[in-house]
C-alpha cells in the first residue's frame, strides 16, 4: 500500500538580501528580479551616488525596502561589516558577491602593484566576505551564498592567467564552502558566467554569438539562488564549451591562441 502523498512546496523566494558590488550590471539586472517579490535588499558598493539611484530605482519595482551601504570591500573588516548587514536585515537569505576587477595581462605581468592589486580584489576580499558569510548560514543552519565567477577560472590562458587564476581559486573556495554547508541545510553556490556585455568587457570585441546581456545572466542567478549547484555556467552552454577546453592536450591547448 502505497503512502500518503508530499505536497511539493516550491523553494521560497529570498527576502533578505545582501548584494556586494550592487552597482555591477549583472547584480543589478538581478536586484531588479528579487525586488519585484518584494525583497529587502542591501546595496553595498563603494559608488554611494549610484547605489542612491540603483535603490530608488528597486524600491519603485517593489523591493521592500533598498538600503544603500556605501563600502571598499577590500580594506573593511568582512565579519564585522557583515554582522551590522545581518542585524540590519533580522537575519540573511542570500547573499550575492557580484564585484571584481580584471586588468590588462600585460600590464599585471610588468607591474607587481597593479596584479597585487587584482589579486586582492578578486581573491583574497571576497574570500574574506565568502567566509563570512558561510559563517553566518552554518550558525542559522539556511540560506544561499552566491559568488559570481568566471569561465576564466577553469584553465590558465595566455591572454587572462591572473584573472583567472583568482576566479579559479575563488571557484575552489566556494565549492569547498558548498561541500561544508551541505548537511546543515545551507547552500554556496560559484557561478560562472562567459562573456557579458558589461563595463568591465566595454574594450573587448563583443558581437559574437557567445556574448550574453546582464539581463539574460540574471534569471539564471536567480534560480542558482534557490535550487542547484554547486557549479552554475551563465549560459548554461558554457558548460559543454569549458569541459572540452579543461580536456584539450596541451600539445593541442598550446597552439591555440585564446
């Protein structure tokens, strides 16, 4: 005799929401999504006249609240910074890491300041803030981290080695936090979109039929925060595209100019 049937109950939208680099196009296309189910949504960034306009803009789409939380995430104290974040909220449904910097790889190479200067932004800070955050969800035992990566990450190139060795090292430390979160009911997710047309790619060719829009890479963070992971490709495309360039020879990787 078959038992009785379970209600399948749909994930519930996060109401609480910490944004790090809200005024990056593709947290912003996202932060639109979660204000209109009425989220409150913190801002946090180091542009305080954009994040004014960027809150206003989600409170008229309907977040509930859209808090602007002027920020240089690399000198601030992570912990500290995002316990104030927490309080502020009553608690943390997801928090989105959405910032970084790239750089030209010639210039990294020739000038140590400026690839400390990536690393420190990209890596060492947003590990910093991921780890924070993974302990604020292992002491409430639920929510969702959401790092946004890159395909970068998934083997050294010649043209964007620094880069991607700070997204492939963030990529690493998130999984690690998913894998620790798991059994407690928390989730991480690293999220690894290709190319986006977006200011940090403004110099980079972009007319390809690889090249995604901030509005289409949004909903699919959206879903990463509810369901899925660890690893989410923005398209999912990417995902196909960079398991054959993890597994090309290097005889065959090294005569490719990319």
């Amino acid at each position: 005799m078959s038992g009785p049937s379970q209600e399948v109950v749909a994930p519930k939208a996060p109401q609480r929401i910490v944004i790090l680099g809200a005024t990056s196009a593709i947290a912003e296309a996202a932060a639109r999504l979660w204000a209109a189910n009425g989220a409150r949504i913190i801002l946090a960034g180091r542009n305080e006249a954009r994040l004014n306009k960027i809150a206003a803009d989600l409170k008229a789409r309907g977040a509930s609240e859209a808090i602007d939380w002027p920020l240089d995430f690399v000198t601030a104290d992570a912990g500290a910074e995002l316990g104030k974040m927490v309080d502020r909220l009553g608690g943390l449904d997801l928090l989105l890491l959405a910032y970084g910097i790239s750089g030209d790889q010639g210039e990294l190479e020739r000038n140590p300041a400026a690839a400390a200067k990536v690393i420190a932004t990209n890596f060492s800070s947003a590990a910093a803030w991921s780890l924070a955050a993974a302990a604020v969800l292992e002491k409430q035992r639920r929510g969702t981290l959401l790092v946004i990566g890159s395909v970068a990450g998934d083997r050294g190139r010649r043209s964007n080695f620094i880069y991607g060795a700070t997204k492939g090292g963030l990529a690493h430390l998130v999984e690690g936090i998913a894998h620790k979160l798991a059994p407690l009911g928390a989730r991480a997710v690293i999220i690894k979109p290709g190319f986006v047309e977006t200011p940090m790619t403004a110099g980079m060719a972009n007319n390809g039929p690889l090249w995604a829009k901030p509005d289409a890479i949004a909903p699919i963070i959206v879903r990463a925060g509810e369901k899925g992971g660890p690893v989410v490709y923005a398209p999912t495309f990417w995902r196909g595209i960079m398991l054959i360039v993890r597994n090309l020879p290097a005889a065959v990787f090294d005569r490719l100019n990319i």
